[in-house]
C-alpha cells in the first residue's frame, strides 16, 4: 500500500510542475513588461538605476524559480 501512496503523490506532482512553471515563466514576463515600462517613463538620465533594477528583479525571480524547481 505505500508503494501507490508514493506513486500517487508523484503522479500529483507530475500533473501539477507544468503549471508551476508556466506560472513563474509568466511571472517573469511580467516583471520584464513593468520594469521595461518604468526605465523607458524615467528617461536617459535614470537608465543605469533603472536597468540595475530591472535586472536585479528577473535574476531573483529566475532565482526564486530554480529553487522552486529543486523542490
């Protein structure tokens, strides 16, 4: 019995990953949108501040998705 048990729960797993990564793929989309639209509202004179953050935000969020993903 806890052999089904445990290939029940990988068959859960397996059914729900694909979601989770087209959550964090979207996740992702849309951190790039806002932080593109807020360096592009800023202008030529905040460019540097702006990319270091926008840049800082998909590297956690990829951060935070490969950690997910080790789970």
């Amino acid at each position: 019995m806890g052999a089904s048990g445990t290939l029940a729960a990988d068959v859960l797993v397996d059914m729900i990953m694909p979601f989770g990564q087209f959550l964090i793929g979207t996740l992702v989309l849309v951190t790039l949108v806002v932080s593109t639209r807020k360096l592009l509202e800023r202008g030529p004179s905040r460019m540097g501040g702006a990319m270091l953050l926008s840049g800082g935000a998909v590297i956690g969020l990829a951060l935070v998705g490969y950690l997910v993903q080790l789970l």
